[in-house]
C-alpha cells in the first residue's frame, strides 16, 4: 500500500431535521454570507429554514451562482466579502454553489489576481488566509461537502478548472437526504452517475495491494446499482434517499484514494465537453469514461475483470471479462438516463478532439491518468470514439 494521510475536518452533521442544529454550529455573533444558486431554495422551502435558524444572526445573501459556477459571479461575491467585512460564509446548494464558496472562501484574502488560484492551480493550504465556511448540501453528486476539491469555470476563456488545498474543507455540512424530493429527475440521476465515475476513477487503475479500499469502492459501486434506479423514481423513499447521499459522499471525501492510485482522467476531459458545449459534468462522465476504458485497456484490464466478476458476477477469460465489464457499466449508464455519445448533445463536434489535444498541450499536461500514459494521442482518440 502507499504511504498516505488522511485528514478530513469536516464535521458531517446527517440525517433528518439536522437543519436545526445551524445555529449552533456558526460561529458566535459571525456576520455570514448566505450564498446560493439560482433559486431552488426557496421553491423548496430550505432558504425559510436556513433564515428561521439563523434568526439571531446578521446575514447578507449573494444568489445566482449558476451550475458550473463562474469567476465572474465569484467574483461578485468576493467583492461583497471584503466590502461587508463577512467572518463565514454558508453556502447552501449543490456542487456547484459549495465549489463557488471554496473558490470566494480562497479569493477573498488572497494577495495577488485570484485567477491564479485557478489557472495555477494553487494550493490553498494556509488556514489563516481563508474565511471559513459551511454547507447545507441540497443535491448528492460531488461529495464537495465533504473534500477540500472546487471546479470553476472562467467564462471569459472558457476553461473549467480545478484546485483546493487542506484550508478549503467545510467547517461542517448539513446533509438531510429529505431534501432529494425537489430534484428534478435529471439532477437525481446525474448524482448517481457522478457519484460511479468517482469511484471508478479511484478504483479502475491497475491491480494493487489496497485490498480494503477496492472493497469500500465496490460496496459504494454496489449500492449505487442497487439503489440508482430507484431512487431517481422514488427520492421521497428514505432509505433510498439517505444511501444515495451518503454514498455520493462517501464516493469522494478522500477515504478510497488513500493509498492506492488514482486516475481522474476522465474528469479531466469531461470539464473540457462541459467548458465547451454546457453538457451536465455527470453526461459527461458517462460519454468519456467507457471510451476512456476501451483505450486504455491494456494498462486498466486486470483492474476491469476484478470490477466484472465482482459486481457484475461475470466469468470467463479475464479478457472477455473486462470487455463486458465496460458494455455493462455502459448499460448501467442507459438505465440511469445517459446519453453517451457526444453527438447526441452537439452536432458541432468535429474538431473538439484537437481542441482538447492543444488545450492540454498548453497547459503542459501530457500524460495523464494512473500511469500517466494517457498521453495526447490517447486523450485524442478517446475524444474521437466519444463522437
Ligand atoms: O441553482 P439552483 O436553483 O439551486 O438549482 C440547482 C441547479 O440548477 C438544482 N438543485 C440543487 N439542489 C436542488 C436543486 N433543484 C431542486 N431541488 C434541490 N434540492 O440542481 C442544478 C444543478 O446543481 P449543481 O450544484 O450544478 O449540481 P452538482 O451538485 O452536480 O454540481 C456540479 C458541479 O460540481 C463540480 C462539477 O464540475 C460541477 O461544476 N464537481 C465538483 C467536485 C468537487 N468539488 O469535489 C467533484 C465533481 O467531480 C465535480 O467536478
Ligand atoms: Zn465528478
């Protein structure tokens, strides 16, 4: 196994009505950002909840962060951290709005131009030069609430791009399973799927010794198919509301990358597709990841059999196994509602592949994934199946 550690602050506060237990939890006389997206909340009735909680705080409130959240807007919202002199932000959401609140909670004390932060991919480990932030998580996908990881996209370049850094863990993260009733289908099923690609990307590499964490990653793999198709049918069904949330965060708080190795690959090039043309991160995944899979066969096939007869009960050679393995991930993935063609999102995809290819060059990445033999001509041909 890897040397590793593993810290995670983040006080995870789950289960029904845990909303309550807000006001205990923000620290004394804080003046608090309450930032949100585009307006969920209310139909929902969790901004009244938030605002009955916090009564006896001040609170300013920044909405609008959009899916896939801006700099620009963040930037906003840094402006109204600095000018109101906030001590805590709160951020109250999905993926989207927490990353936004990792990306405000780094920016606002940061000396020089923040989107260096993101096109420098900095590491934001400096505790004393963020302002602190918790979460009310409203939608199971990312695992943000619980992982010290942000995305954001700079709209005025196009680019969609990752950082973090052990300062930007949550103070703590309400997650109350109750509040998967006003998903819209897509969103439910979109979670599922972000929630299996982040446990592949940390699972499907080579054989290793982290016997422990290839049995976490398959039992969130395993409740995922259990529970996946269900849920997006049934979210007011408890028991399947709360193991799709937990294992969404479970898929991404840091615990199955310890020790072994990761891949992120498909992550990596799905931010591109989601940059480029608007598709849902989690559409994506599932157009990428199963073409990733296929050309990179030879390096993931030991790792593709394991997943087959473990999950998928399959037998065989464990080359036919792997084989399979991939058309039943992909099947899983139709079941769930994806679409996993490229083409069937944009027609304009002819030159995405080279755009990609000369984007990555740039940015120096030339070999990405577990062995990092991902190399541009791989990243190219994995684009180009995915039409
Ligand atoms: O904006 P509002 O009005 O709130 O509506 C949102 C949004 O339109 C809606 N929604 C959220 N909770 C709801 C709700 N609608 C009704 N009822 C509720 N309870 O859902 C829509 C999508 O929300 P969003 O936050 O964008 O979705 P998600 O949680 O999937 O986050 C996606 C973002 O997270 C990043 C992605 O790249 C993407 O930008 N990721 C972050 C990661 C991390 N921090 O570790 C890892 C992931 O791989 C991912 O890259
Ligand atoms: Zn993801």
């Amino acid at each position: 196994m890897i040397n590793f550690e593993l810290y995670n602050p983040t006080n995870l506060i789950f289960g029904k009505g845990q909303m309550e237990k807000l006001a205990s939890l923000v620290p004394k006389g804080a003046k608090i950002l309450l930032a949100y997206g585009g307006g969920s909340i209310f139909k929902n009735g969790i901004h009244e909840q938030v605002i009955k909680n916090l009564k006896d705080f001040e609170i300013i409130e920044f909405g609008g962060i959009e899916p896939n959240p801006h700099f620009e807007t963040l930037m906003k919202a840094v402006a109204v951290i600095k000018e109101k002199k906030i001590d805590f932000i709160l951020a109250v959401g999905g993926g989207s709005v927490i990353d936004g609140v990792k990306f405000m909670s780094a920016a606002a004390h940061f000396d020089g131009n923040p989107m260096e932060i993101l096109q420098k991919k900095l590491l934001i480990k400096d505790l004393s030069k963020v302002v602190p932030f918790g979460t009310i998580l409203t939608l199971p996908a990312t695992g943000s609430e619980m992982n010290s990881g942000a995305v954001v996209t700079i709209q005025s370049t196009q680019e969609k791009l990752a950082f973090g850094g052990s300062a930007l863990f949550p103070k703590f993260s309400i997650c109350d399973p109750t509040v998967i009733e006003s998903l819209p289908k897509r969103q439910l099923q979109n979670g599922v799927i972000d929630a299996y690609t982040h446990v592949l990307e940390q699972y499907l590499t080579y054989p290793h010794d982290g016997f422990l964490q290839d049995r976490i990653a398959e039992s969130i793999i395993q409740t995922l198919i259990q529970i996946g198709p269900d849920v997006v049918e049934n979210p007011k069904d408890y028991a399947l509301a709360s193991n799709f949330m937990w294992s969404c965060t479970m898929a991404l708080n840091g615990l199955i990358q310890k020790g072994v190795p990761s891949d992120w690959a498909t992550h990596m090039i799905g931010h591109e597709l989601t940059a480029l043309y608007g598709i849902d991160h989690a559409r994506t995944l599932a157009v990428v990841g199963p073409n990733l899979y296929r050309v990179m066969f030879e390096t993931k096939k030991g790792k593709l059999a394991q997943y087959g007869k473990r999950i998928f009960n399959l037998t065989g050679t464990d080359e036919e196994i792997a084989n399979e393995a991939i058309k039943k991930t992909v099947e899983f993935f139709h079941t769930m509602g994806m679409d996993t063609k490229l083409s069937d999102y944009t027609k304009d995809y002819n030159k995405t592949a080279s755009f990609i290819v000369d984007r990555f060059k740039e940015r120096g990445w030339l070999g990405l994934g577990e062995k990092q033999n991902i190399t541009l001509e791989k990243v190219k041909e994995i684009v180009e199946m995915s039409y």
